[in-house]
C-alpha cells in the first residue's frame, strides 16, 4: 500500500476524533439522534481545524452501513465509510469549488442531485473552498438550496463565510469552528505518534512544542510531527524539536536573559554570536525571545503556574526565578525594543546588527534606570505641559515613572550622568549639536567603524525642536540610503554625547530650495486653542500625538 | 366580495389550520423569511394524503405568461390533490393582470394561486400576507416565540445577546436557534452560554467580562477570557473587532465615568450615550464605578498603542493583545 502522509491516514473516522470543536460535534450527533437534520450546512472558519473532515464524519455517520450506535458515530468500517474516508465513495461527492467555478458545472451537480444515491442513504456534497463560487454559480444553487430532494445533503465549507451571498448563507445551518488550543492539539498528536511510530518514545514537552508552533491548526502540527518521526528516529526530545525546527534551545534563551540582567554587554554579545554561528535565524530567534519575555511578564502578573503559560511544568521554577529579575515595565519595553529589532531585520542587509543593538540596550538598561533624577525633572516638564510626552513609548514611560519611585540601583556619579543617554530633552543649539559632532563620530566608531565613516561625509545642518536634520552630499550616493536604516545608532550616539533626546533626518545636499521645504516641513505646527473636541477625548489627544496632528475643524457624527 | 384586510404569517397559519383556504394569495413584504414560512404553511395545507407538502410550480413574474397559470390553476393535476402555482417577484404582474386575478377569485379552479413580492400597490387583489421586516426591538421577542416553537424556552440575556450579533436576519437567527435547540437536546432552557457554545461572536459581549476583570485588575482572569475571543476569531478582520470593541466600551465608560463625575442624573447620562436598556444601563453605571476618569483615559490611550503596534506589523495579533492586557491591567 502506498505511503500516506500522516494528516491523510489519521484524519478523523468518527466523532469522538475531532478535536477542539465540542459544541459542534454535540449537534451534530444529536441531530442525527433526533432526525433533525438540516438540509445544508456551512462549517466555517480558519484553515486546518477540522471543516472538511468533519463533514467526511457526518456524511458517514448519515450513511454507515452499521448503523450509528447511541452516539451516532459512524463505524468507520463498513464499506461505505470506509469509501468515504478515502474520498471515493459514489454518494458522497465532494468538490473543490476553486475548480468548479463556472455555473455549468454547478447546473450539472444541481441536475445530479435529483438522482438518489445509489447505496446509501443520502447523497452528500461537499462543496471545499465555498467562497470561491461565483455568484451566478450561487444563483443556480438558491433553488436547491431552498429545498433540495429529502435524499441530498449539502456541506459548504469555508475559510472565508462573509463571501457567500446572504441568501445562500440563510439557507444553511451554519458552524463556526475555533481555533484549537495548544493542549487539545497536543493531546491529539499524543495518540497520533502512538498509533503512528509506536517505537518512538516521545517528550511530551516536545509535543507541546510542536502543538505551539502550529497556532491551532493541527494539520499544520500533523505535518510538523511527521517530519520529527522521520528526523528522530527512536526518541523525539525537545531538542530534536527545536533542532527540526531551527529554534535555539531554551537553555539559550535564559543564559542570554541572565547575562542581559547583569548587564554584561560582552557577554551578551558573546552569546549572540554564538547563536549567530549556529545558523540560527535571527528573526526566528527574536521571536523565541519575544515568547519568553511575554512569559515571565505573564508569570509577574498571574503567576508562574498560569494555564496562560504553554510551557511544561518542569520549566515553570526556572520561569518563575526570571521572572522576579525583571519589572514588568522592563519586560514590556523589551518585548517591543526586540520586535523593533525584527522589523529592522527585513531592512537591512546584515540582519545581526538590529539583534546586537537591541540586546546592547537591553543590558544597559541599568544606565537608564539610575538617572530616576533626571526623569523626576522630566516629569514635572510634563506636568506643566512644557514638554510633548509623546516621544515615550508607554512602556519607557512606566519604566521611568517606577526607576523614579523606586531608584533601587545607587546614584551614579556626576561622570556618568553627563555621559550617559538621557531621554530628557533640554534646550540646545545647532552650534552645540555641531561643536559635539566630532565626539558624536567617536562615539558611533567604538561601536560601527563603518558608520563612523559614513557620518564623517555629513554634517548637523539645521536642528529644530527635537530633530537635526544632516546633510549628505548629492554626491555621496548611497550614504543617505545607509544613514536611514542606521537612523537609530545615530540616534544614540547624539543622545549619549549631548544628553538629550533627539531624532535625526537625512536630507540631501540638492539646492538651497530642496533644504529649505525640508526646513519648512520640519516646522512645529502653530499652537492651536485646545478645542472642545480635542480636550474631550483622550484618544483624539494619543492620535495627534501619534501623527504629530493638529485639529483642523470639526463635524459630529451621530451617536 | 369585500375586500379582506392584510394578515400576518401567523394569522394565515391560523386560519389554514381550520381549512380557510383562499383561491389568491399574495405574499407581500421585504423579510424573505416569513414569505417563506407563509408559503410553507399553504403547502402543508394542501398537502395530499401520504405528502408533507403540496409540490409547488413556480414562475417569475416577468416571464410568467397569465393564460398559461391560469389555466395551470383551472386543470385538475394528474399527480397531486390540488395545482399549487407561485408566481415570484409579482409586483408588475400582479398591477399588469389585476383583473384577471380578481376574475379567478370570483371563479376560482381547483389550484391555489400564490403572488409573492417585495411590495405591492395598493388595493391588490387576494388575501395579502404582510411579511414586513422587523424592527429589532421586535426581534427579541420573535426569538422567543421561535424558541418556543422549537420546543425551548429563551433567557432574556441569550435573546438579547443573539439580537446584538445577528441583527435582523431572521433566517440565520432561526437556522441558529434551530441548532442551538439541537444542541441542547433534554435541556429545556437556553441560556447565555449555550449561544456562546456555537456562537463564537458571541464573544462579543464578552467586553462586559473583560472590562470588569481589567477594573479589578484580574490580569489572568482577562487574558483567559481573551484568549477564549481569539480561538473564536476567524481572520484579522474579526481580531480588530475585538480591539474595537473593547474600545469601544471603554469609551462608552468614559461617557458615563464623566457624567457621573458632572452630577448627572442616570436618565441624562443613558441619553448621552444612547443607552435606552435599564439593565445595560445599570451595568455600565456600576462599572464605571471600577475605574477613576484618569485610568479610563490612559487604558484607552494605552488601546490606541496596540491598535497601531498591530496593524503597523510590530506586535502579531495575540502578543499585541496579550500586552495590552497586561497594560490595562497594572
């Protein structure tokens, strides 16, 4: 016999082996219990959770051989079932719609069903892919729809519900099927590697890994399984998961954690690289970190035993240890320095760079936290609405405000305060950017040579409020293409010489006409008269923070 | 012969029911679900011995050619008791052929004779079967009649919860409460979970929950009721719904936190946020109570931030909520 995937040889043969879909699977069987069956069905919902093979148990637990017990299961045996189950069955028709699309096909099925079935009780079609049926397709079937002969049974299954026509959607008895949970998936690749490679010992924890990465679908977790069965031989750990997978091992996650709590920039850099020489994606591995991080910050909040947690319980101690390292405010700020970072891969060329400077912040974090003074006078700027708070992200926001109530690391000295980065802004003048620019280059070159280079061709040229705009030479080609994408150690550098938070802007050295509307663009908008609305609704105030908008009129709808 | 007033579906099912049975009728009105239903009380009423429904011959109004249905009507059917003969979208048909329809119910044939359309002119001939759509403070109401008709009795939350997902589409709320009461099987009453079972958009209103849990701070309590909306979640669209949603009625708190604070009265402040339903109103009321004017501005701010951390791609959907959560939470 020739080899089946296993998706195909353990799809479910009864009810009982659908997973995740309880409610669903209730009426089903009830209402073939009771004789109250629809005449169409529509089983809709995301893609691999069960639609088609559920409609392959109900049309063979309405025509099995053997008739349903109590619970109306099909018996998956008879020669019916057994026809359907391989998809070849003479009564049970099912149909891609992305392949009959034209009306024609569906007048002809229509004409078909008049016929009755040939063995069984009922003649089913399953209509796959449901949404891709033109509209005069649908038209030929509203009729039939309506009321189809007392022998037919139509399944519409769908990703995409919102585009059947209304009158085709009324018609049906629709179920929408959810997502399945990581441990219902788990559970069933459980049986399935038994029934499958009974001589491969399995970690459950490795399961529950597969089960994650397949985000509720379990055809995608089948899929995933089949390719460790065939990798690991005779024992499937959860190494041999995260290897299949191209995952960095745990372990690794929380060595590189740790270092990050102590600060010790080489040490993490040390590690990055290592993981960088494993051949490890880094946007994967970002991910990964990502993942951990939203755990312990779960962990901080609900507890380290929180079913909120997919992680084995022999890993929970471990969870609960990181967690008390971090606040919740440095969690939330690292989880979106990192998925900043991610982003930044798909940007560049040399997709480390992004991953390095991320965890570089992340373990100088303790700088930050020790200039509490310094965010103290921040926040009384804001209090007085001197200062715009919207260059803080809330979650560098939370994290000043609790390095302001707590200070738990003792205050540093003068040196350190005048040298290290501050996100309070003070007053400075483009002489003083220009002046400390030389020191700027220094300070980029200890990190990016290259870079360093790079900036030595620019010059701060016009700085405005919060933001220099640098001029590159019309000649310099690609530099202004490179000073975009490194906008943020640029960025940095200027914050840690100058003390202050500012953005830069990369304009090209064209003519005087190009500067000028990239000056005038620059300029602050006139301060508008707070107005009834903008006062009234602290979302209109986050989008005009957020767009840097001002309110130009007014009009209410209704409600 | 006096011209009969218009009756409901319910009234016709009545009246079939004693054998009144008129030679025209003509099935009026927008909501395609009672033209439906009126058509199949007619047919059970003239179903033949052995027949659950009498067989039916359509033709559509614009080509209906009115010597060919009426002599149809007039001929005793080979097959079954009685021609039952359904001219659909009838409105031209029945202004253009009004004499010939009224001159079949002077002298009617064997067959029955059934005009549906969407409107109709007045002074249409026949016994009119108004099939109006509902309006939906009508529509509870309807799912309790048609709870009862399937053998269930409906809780007043369920009822109202099925009408705030579903709206007005009569036929998919009946289809629903068909496999509700299947579902249900000996269980005589429907209750709010029971919707939510296989109404996964019943999620919905979960908001309720969800905002109660971010105003006593239960962050594991939200986050699980959360999670519950994402597994039901069919695409992204449905997953910033979710975002919406909650913002939604967090803002409506924020209406109500900030009335309250202005010393309105609970009748001002149901006016200012359109909320008419006491029980809602109550509810809102003692929610707003969790939170202070300032937490209800930044939760909504700190909503705004995942919104914008989603659909800008730096967060995928489930982290970006997760966060939020937590957020709104602390």
């Amino acid at each position: 016999m020739a080899y089946q995937v296993i998706s195909r040889k353990f799809r479910p043969k009864n009810f009982h082996e659908i997973v995740g879909q309880e409610p669903i699977v209730t009426t089903l069987q009830n209402s073939i219990l009771t004789d109250r069956l629809a005449h169409a069905y529509l089983f809709a919902g995301p893609r691999g959770i069960g639609k088609t093979t559920t409609a392959r148990v109900l049309a063979m637990a309405l025509n099995c051989q053997n008739k349903a017990g109590a619970d109306s299961n099909p018996c998956g045996k008879c020669d019916i079932c057994q026809s359907i189950h391989r998809g070849d069955d003479i009564d049970v028709i099912e149909k891609d719609a992305a392949s009959v699309p034209f009306v024609e096909d569906v007048r002809t099925l229509r004409e078909n069903a008049t016929y009755r079935p040939m063995r069984a009780r009922f003649k089913v079609y399953i209509i796959d892919e449901a949404h891709m049926l033109s509209t005069a397709a649908f038209n030929a079937f509203l009729k039939t729809l309506e009321e189809p002969p007392g022998h037919v049974k139509f399944i519409f299954c769908t990703t995409a519900p919102q585009k059947l026509p209304e009158t085709v959607r009324s018609r049906c008895q629709r179920f929408d099927f959810r997502n399945i949970s990581t441990k219902d998936i788990a559970k069933r690749l459980g049986q399935i590697a038994e029934a499958a490679a009974p001589q491969t010992e399995i970690e459950p924890q490795g399961l529950l890994e597969i089960a994650r990465r397949a985000k509720g679908a379990v055809r995608d977790a089948e899929v995933l399984l089949e390719q460790l069965i065939s990798f690991a031989g005779e024992r499937i750990t959860v190494k041999s998961v995260y290897q299949v997978l191209g995952l960095v091992a745990e372990e690794r996650i929380s060595e590189i954690l740790d270092v990050v709590a102590k600060k010790d920039v080489a040490g993490t850099l040390k590690l990055l690289d290592e993981i960088y020489r494993q051949g490890k994606d880094p946007s994967d591995f970002l991910n990964q970190v990502i993942e951990r991080l939203r755990d312990l910050l779960v962990a901080s909040s609900c507890g380290a035993d929180s079913p909120l947690i997919e992680r084995p319980t022999d890993e929970r101690p471990r969870l609960k240890e990181d967690a008390e390292k971090f606040s919740s405010d440095f969690l939330l700020y690292a989880i979106r320095l990192l998925a900043q970072a991610k982003r930044e891969i798909k940007e560049t060329m040399e997709p480390r760079i992004p991953v390095e400077m991320a965890f570089v912040k992340l373990a100088r974090m303790g700088d930050l936290v020790s200039l509490a003074e310094a965010i103290e006078r921040l926040e009384s700027l804001e209090a007085t609405s001197e200062v715009a708070s919207g260059d803080f992200s809330s979650e560098e926001k939370g994290l000043f405000r609790k390095a302001a109530e707590e200070s738990p690391i003792e205050p540093a000295s003068q040196e350190t305060r005048a040298s290290g980065p501050t996100s309070a802004p003070r007053a400075l003048s483009l002489a003083e950017v220009q002046e400390a620019w030389p020191q700027v280059l220094k300070w980029v070159e200890r990190e990016e040579a290259p870079l360093a280079r790079s900036l030595a061709q620019v010059e701060p040229i016009v700085l405005k409020e919060k933001e220099v705009l640098l001029g590159v030479p019309e000649e310099a080609g690609l530099l202004a293409e490179e000073l975009r994408i490194k906008k943020a150690s640029v960025e940095e550098a200027l914050g840690e010489v100058l003390s202050a938070a500012l953005k830069i802007k990369v304009v090209k050295l064209t003519t005087d006409e190009a500067i000028s509307s990239e000056i005038s663009q620059t300029k602050e908008p006139q301060e508008t008269p707070r107005n009834e609305a903008s006062s009234f609704d602290p979302m209109i105030e986050k989008v005009k923070e957020i767009f840097k908008a001002k309110i130009v009129g007014e009009e209410r709808g209704e409600g | 012969m006096a011209k009969q007033k218009p009756i409901s579906p319910m009234e016709l099912e009545r009246r079939l029911k004693k054998s009144q049975i008129e030679p025209v009728y003509v099935l009026a009105g927008d909501e395609a679900f009672f033209r439906f239903q009126a058509l199949g009380y007619i047919r059970e009423a003239l179903a033949g011995p052995g027949e659950e429904k009498a067989e039916v011959i359509y033709f559509e109004g614009p080509e209906a050619r009115c010597e060919e249905v009426l002599s149809l009507l007039r001929t005793p059917s080979m097959f079954w008791a009685r021609h039952l003969v359904v001219v659909e979208k009838a409105r031209e048909f029945i202004a253009e052929h009004k004499e010939a329809i009224e001159g079949y119910i002077r002298s009617p044939g064997a067959g029955v004779w059934v005009l549906i359309s969407d409107t109709i002119g007045k002074g249409a001939p026949g016994l009119v079967i108004e099939c109006k759509a509902l309006y939906e403070n009508q529509i509870p109401g309807w799912i309790r009649k048609r709870a009862r008709d399937y053998g269930k009795e409906i809780s007043t939350e369920a009822a109202a919860l099925l009408t705030e997902i579903m709206g007005t589409a009569l036929w998919e709320i009946d289809q629903k409460l068909q496999a509700i009461s299947i579902y249900l099987g000996e269980k005589k009453r429907v209750e709010l979970e029971d919707v939510e079972a296989l109404l996964p958009q019943a999620g919905k209103h979960r908001f309720w929950d969800l905002t109660d849990a971010i105003g006593q701070k239960k962050a594991e309590r939200a986050l699980r009721i959360l999670q519950e909306q994402l597994l039901a979640a069919k695409s992204s669209q449905e997953i910033a719904g979710i975002l919406a949603g909650l913002a939604w009625h967090l803002r409506r708190l924020l209406l109500v936190k900030r009335a309250l604070v202005s010393g309105a009265t609970p009748r001002e402040i149901g006016d200012k946020v359109g909320e008419k339903r006491s029980f809602l109103l109550r509810r809102l009321l003692s929610q707003a109570r969790l939170f202070s004017l300032e937490a209800l501005e930044e939760k909504l701010g700190h909503l705004l931030e995942a919104d914008l951390d989603m659909k800008t791609g730096l967060y995928d959907n489930r982290l970006a909520f997760d966060l939020s959560i937590l957020k709104l939470c602390q």
